[in-house]
C-alpha cells in the first residue's frame, strides 16, 4: 500500500481513540493501543519513520507508557530532530524499569546510547528566571521543569521573560553539544520615582550632601615600587610546548571522533533501512560502540584544546605583563606609552 494511503488509513483510528479520550473515558482499550503499537512497529519496518513517530504519539496520549517515550526519542535522532531526542529520551530514562531479559538489556543499551548520541547532536539552555514569568525561546514558550535544562538545536537563541507587563530578554549562542546558562532579570522600579532618561545616571536623593565617607587626605610623595624580576625563559619555552602539546592532541582526538562518527553511521546503514532502531544485531552493536568511542575521543579533545588555549593565555599574560610602573609620554608627534615587559 503507498504511504499516503497508509497514513490515511492510520487516522481514523487515531481520531477515534483521541475522541474517546476527550469523552472522559478513564482508559483506553487495550485493544487499540495494541492494534497502534503494531501499526507504529510496522511502520518502522518499512523506514516510514515519520509515520512511526506519529503513531507511537497517538500510543503516548492514550496511554503514557515506556515504550511510546523511549520509541519517540529514538525515532527523532534518526529523524534529525536531536533536540526532541534528548527530551523524550531524557523521559524514557526517568520511567525506565529495570530490563529482565537479554531483549530488554539489549534495548535500553540502544535508547541510553541514542540518548548520549543526541546530547552531542544537541545544546541545552539553562533559564534562570523569577518565579511565574512566562519563558519564550525564539519566539516559542518553553516549559523550565524544576531547573531542568531546556534542550535546543546549536546556534544563536533569543531568550525572553514576561511577567507582570515587565520583559527581559537576552540573546546567546549554544554551542553544539554544550550546555550554557542565561539568568532573566526585571529592573527594579521603586513606588513613586520616575525611570531614568536612558544612558543617564540616576541622581541621588540630596545632591548638595557631600559623599559619605572620610575626606580624601593630600597625596604624599612616594617612590616608586622596584620592577620585578623579568619571565624565566624556561617556563615561557615550557609554557608555549605544553599549549602546543594539548591543542595537538585535542586535534588528533577530534578527528578521530568524526572518523568514530563516520564508523558509526556507515555500520547503522548497512543494518537496514531502519539504521539499527532495535540493537538486536551484531552489526548494530558495534555502530553504538563507535557512537560512544566519538563521544569520549571528542571530549576529550575539546578538554585539550581548551587546556591549550588556557596554558596559552596563562603564558603570554606572564611574557608580556608589565615589570615596571607606565610612563606616558605626551609630544608633537602624539602619546608614547613606555613600561618594562
């Protein structure tokens, strides 16, 4: 049958077991969410992934069971939405039980592993509001679960508080497979004092009253402080290799992360047209282990590359920070800044 005609022929039942559910029925008909489950399995098998994802959707709002979320999540990785993955994969985690069988052991293998591939794919955002603002990312309203991370596709992100007719917004860039945090704050508006012209200070209460504070004494002559000893060149030379050291490997792991990635993708299409959805065979199995050895190799070669760049920084601050105090000289042929490195 075509794929149209299939989805088709899938919506009747949906609309009816929704129908039911809107009816106040307290359960579905067992018979239903077993007759959608097969649908949403056969599916699967033919690589209609997308009809899949809907039918075990339909499952998930009759009947909040494991499968339904575990088989969403996994079904969005394969279908590139990675931000969706990692939130229905992160409930699959939560109301997980504990497997019995070789089978069950097997599957939550794939979904545990789905889950750590599309947290790399992914970004999370951590929105730190007052309590009761209505949170927008992008324009969209995002529900913040007890603090937990909002999971968002990498790049730039307009985040936006409302509560009260009072906004705060701010923008930021979420790397991928990185987590970043934005705290949303409301200026203060006190009772009975009109805001500030913009781009000027607020002026205090008694603008004759002198600062608080004791008055500033006359300046006594002093002498300059000595320079200090010059950098050891033995630690400017170690400093400058160990950078080059780290960044090196932080490369060499990062590209052996994409070739993992590579050995990963190439070992899920050669499993089928489902790209390994249950971890049953052989093939599949070694597709998750080249999926979770990129995942350390680019770990850790970001944790290299990052130890490079701080070495780095570290030792031109200690090269080139001041040794003596600043003179400024001041002629016809402009500012001359002199000092001791």
């Amino acid at each position: 049958m075509p794929r149209n005609t299939r989805r088709v022929a899938a919506l009747p039942l949906c609309i009816a077991l929704l129908a039911g559910a809107a009816e106040g029925r307290a359960e579905a008909p067992p018979e239903a969410v077993a007759r959608l489950m097969a649908q949403a399995n056969a599916a699967a098998r033919e690589d209609r992934l997308a009809d899949s994802r809907d039918l075990w959707m339909a499952v998930w709002r009759l009947e909040r069971v494991q499968v339904a979320a575990c088989n969403i999540g996994a079904l969005s990785l394969r279908l590139g939405d990675a931000p969706a993955a990692v939130r229905w994969l992160s409930l699959c985690q939560e109301i997980m039980r504990a497997p019995r069988t070789p089978a069950e052991r097997a599957l939550v293998a794939s979904r545990l592993s789905d889950l750590a591939r599309a947290r790399q794919l992914a970004g999370e955002l951590h929105v730190v509001a007052p309590a009761g603002s209505k949170i927008t990312i992008d324009g969209a309203p995002a529900e913040i679960e007890d603090g937990k991370p909002v999971p968002v596709a990498p790049g730039h992100h307009v985040v936006r508080a409302m509560l009260d007719g009072d906004i705060a917004t701010a923008e930021i860039d979420v790397p991928r497979g990185e987590a970043r945090e934005v705290v949303l704050t409301f200026a203060a508006r006190p009772a009975g004092a009109p805001a500030p012209l913009p781009g000027l200070p607020a002026a205090p209460a008694d603008a004759t009253a002198p600062p608080p504070g004791p008055r500033a004494s006359p300046l006594a002559p002093f002498a300059p402080p000595p320079p200090r000893p010059g950098p050891r060149p033995e630690l400017v030379a170690g400093g400058f290799g160990l950078s080059a050291t780290l960044a090196a490997i932080g490369g060499v792991m990062l590209v052996g992360a994409g070739k993992k990635d590579e050995a990963g993708d190439t070992a899920a299409l050669s499993a089928g047209p489902n790209r390994c959805f249950r971890l049953t065979q052989p093939i599949c199995q070694q597709s998750a282990s080249a999926y979770d050895d990129a995942i350390t190799y680019r770990g850790v070669g970001i944790a290299g590359l990052i130890a490079g760049g701080a070495i780095l920084a570290a030792t031109l601050g200690y090269t080139f920070y001041p040794r003596g105090p600043a003179e400024i000289t001041v002629s016809a042929k402009g500012l001359a800044l002199t000092s001791k490195f």
